[in-house]
C-alpha cells in the first residue's frame, strides 16, 4: 500500500510543479488552489509513505516520478522543446525509480 500511495504522490508532485508555473505568482485562482490542494496532499502521501519505506527511497522515487511527469508534460504541451536527449535522461531517471523498487 505504501508503494501505491508514494507513486500516487509523485504524480501528485507533477500536478503541483506544473500548476505553480502556471499560477503566475499566485496571481491566477485556479492555478493557485491547484498547487496547493496537490502539494498537501502530495506531502501527506509522502509522510504516509516513509512510515513504513526508507526515506531516503521514499524521497528519490517521489522526486524522480515528479520530475520525469513534470518534463514530459511540459514537452507534449509545448511549453518546453522536446528532444531526443531528455528522453533518454527521463527513461534514465524512471529505470533508477524502478531500480530502487526492486532493491532489498
């Protein structure tokens, strides 16, 4: 269950990243309410997480399911150049994420 929830908050990480981008300073309301009901419940789902997986994995797959949503989002929406290396660095840093799983 612990699994479940921390990929579900990396994703969550995502949804938050982006919206802060978008929210223009906190200046647009949906952006804003966005970022922060996603970062609440982001973080809780990481506390829940570390209570019974190592932090240190908890905190590297949370960051990297984050980070590789984020870039991959940005690149099918235009808002960032697509390119053939940050593929391969995105599959990359998802094997590193699987890897840490399947570690003792």
């Amino acid at each position: 269950m612990s699994w479940l929830v921390l990929v579900l908050s990396g994703v969550l990480e995502a949804v938050w990243a982006t919206a802060l981008g978008k929210a223009e300073g906190f200046h647009r309301p949906v952006p804003t309410i966005t970022f922060f009901v996603a970062l609440t419940c982001s973080m809780a789902g990481l506390a829940y997480a570390m209570r019974s997986l190592p932090t240190g994995t908890s905190y590297a797959v949370w960051v990297g399911i984050g980070a590789a949503l984020t870039v991959t989002y940005a690149m099918v929406t235009g808002d960032e150049v697509f390119s053939l290396l940050k593929v391969v660095l995105l599959v990359g840093i998802v094997g590193c994420v699987v890897g840490l799983k399947l570690l003792p």
